[in-house]
C-alpha cells in the first residue's frame, strides 16, 4: 500500500473558522493551509494555519478550516518507515497538493512526532502522530 495523504485531528481543540479560498490556489481537504491576506492557500515554507475540510480547485469560495494549536495531535502519513525511534524527533512536511506528507528531512521543521498511529503501528508508509511547532503556525495560543 501506497502513502495515504491528508490529516486527522486525533485529540485537542477543534476551532473552524471560514475563510476565503484564493481564486489561484488547489487543495485537497485535509491539506494544511496558510492563511494570506485574508485568503486560504496551499501551506508553504513551513507556514501553517490551518487544515481545509474542503476541497478547493481555484474559485473564490468560502473554506472552513481548523485552526492549528500546539496542543493538538494529528495522524500524518510518513514518507518512509514508522518506528518508534522516530519519536521526538522534528520533521519538514511536503506541502505539495494531493502529496502531503512527512519527509525524512529535518530542516526548518514543521512538526514533532509524538507516537505511531495505532492504525498502523510499525510498517512502510505508516501514519505518525504528530505535533505542529509553535514557532510554525500562524494561529498560536487562544483561538476559541
């Protein structure tokens, strides 16, 4: 089996607001997103805000999103085998539309890994849970 793409929130507070979708911009629910000039967008750069519970294919619509915190737990796929000695660890994600995912790389990281998904456990293109960093999320602190 191939990597499965997009996020689930496993645990934490779930604040959705509305936001406009780009005109330009493509992306998949499940997908993080950055928040722009008052627009959603393909997250980019290690910037997030938020992740899309719709699809958008490049009309000006209304998408909601969750916002992210520090204190949420998501389910991620990783690019890779999941172990656990992968926890703790900091990784980059790949903000590419419908391709989402961890990379083995650590620069400018954008999430910590807190544990497996018991989904999967151990094994090939397994799913992590992870942490988004502070220091990388648009919306930090109270959102509610």
């Amino acid at each position: 089996m191939g990597l499965f793409y997009g996020l689930r929130l496993v645990d934490g507070p779930c604040v959705v607001r509305e936001f406009t979708s780009a005109a330009t911009t493509t992306y998949d629910a499940g997908e993080v997103v950055d928040i722009a000039n008052g627009s959603v967008a393909i997250g980019a750069d290690a910037k997030c805000a938020g992740v899309a519970l719709k699809d958008a294919s490049g009309t000006d619509t209304m998408t909601p999103v969750i916002l992210l915190t520090p204190e949420q737990t998501w389910s991620i796929c990783y690019n890779g085998t999941t172990a656990l000695t992968l926890i703790g660890n900091t990784y980059l994600m790949t903000f590419t539309t419908g391709a989402q995912c961890l990379t083995s790389t650590t620069s400018t990281p954008t999430v910590v890994v807190v544990g497996l998904d018991p989904r999967d456990g151990a094994k090939a293109y397994g799913r992590l849970l992870v942490k988004f960093l502070a220091s990388n999320t648009t919306f930090t602190g109270d959102v509610t």
